[in-house]
C-alpha cells in the first residue's frame, strides 16, 4: 500500500472536516470548509509538480555532467590521435628508406581520417550538455515558480480557515482569490 504524503494527508483531513461542517447545516461554513478541502488538494498537486520538476531537474544536471565526462574523454581521444599522426610524420620524414617512409605515411593518413569523426563526436557530447544545462535551468525555474504558487494556496487555505473561524465572508472571499493566483501562476510556470 502505498503511504500518503503530508500534503496528501492534510488533504484528506480537510475533506473530513467538510463532510462534518455539512452535519452543521450553516451554509457559509459548508462552503468555507469545502472550499478548504478543494484548496488543500490544489496546493498538493501544485507541490507534487514542483517536485516533480525538482526531480528532472536534477536528471538533467547528472546527464549533463555525464555528457561532459564523453566529451572530454572524446577531446582526449582527438588529441592522442593528433599525436600520433604527428609522431608517424616524423618517423616518415626521417625514414631511412622509401618504403618505411610510406607505410608511416599511410599510418598517418589513417589518424588524419579518423579525426574528423571523433572531433565531430566530441562537439555533439559537449552540445549535449548545453542542451542539458539549458533543461535544468527550464526546469529549475518552474520548480521555483511551482513553490511560490504552493505557497500562496497555503496562504490561501490559512485565510479561509480564519474566515471561517472569525465568520468572516470577506476573508473567505480573498483566499478565493489567492487560490486563483495560485493556479494562475503554477500554470505561468509551464507557459513561460
């Protein structure tokens, strides 16, 4: 079985406290309370997001530095092959026969051949962690957008527990509204 969160737990108590405010039979209450339950719910599937976001977040950071570790271990790969190409050219000017002088030549132009290829392998891994970086920080932004919408619908479940404790519409009104913020906002997240 799976165990429920905290955000899902005070969700879950919220629509308790509905169900008993509805034996009351005071409309305002009925309202607050319910109010409260589905406010709750909307704060939990806002902090779910950000989680979730938080999550890809760091997916995309371990992917880019495993990326990096490719394109450096490619890079290095380039190197070792310009050397050697470097050092069968030597050995093919300094050959004391044509011959030799020929087979180090085509060993050089067989490292001259592949080095395009790991140069062109080495510059996709390091583009992948452009990409990378570029998703963690998209990433990033929503999960810090997603917190502060969580936030306000907090905020907003606070408020609406007090109009309904002080009796106070007006109150209840505002956490209507901060709860509309709330959302607006979480949905920013993903639209901007």
């Amino acid at each position: 079985m799976t165990e429920l969160t905290e955000q899902q737990n005070e969700a879950m108590e919220h629509a308790e406290h509905s169900a008993h405010a509805a034996e009351s039979g005071d409309p305002l209450t009925l309202r607050v309370t319910l109010s409260i339950a589905i406010m709750a719910v909307i704060g939990a599937t806002i902090g779910a997001l950000g989680e979730t976001e938080a999550a890809h977040t760091f997916v995309e950071k371990n992917e880019a530095v495993l990326a990096q570790a490719k394109a450096s271990d490619a890079w290095t790969n380039y190197q070792a092959e310009s050397l050697k190409k470097h050092v069968y050219d030597l050995g093919a000017a300094i050959a004391a026969t044509p011959e030799a002088a020929q087979k180090l030549k085509d060993q050089s132009d067989r490292f001259s051949k592949e080095q395009p290829d790991i140069q062109a392998t080495a510059k996709r891994f390091e583009a992948d962690v452009e990409e990378r970086g570029k998703s963690a920080d998209r990433h990033f932004e929503r999960h810090h957008t997603l917190t502060v919408a969580e936030g306000i619908v907090h905020a907003a479940v606070a408020g609406a527990s007090i109009a309904l404790l002080s009796r106070r519409p007006k109150i209840w009104y505002g956490a209507l509204l901060l709860t509309v913020a709330g959302i607006i906002l979480a949905a920013a997240a993903y639209l901007i």
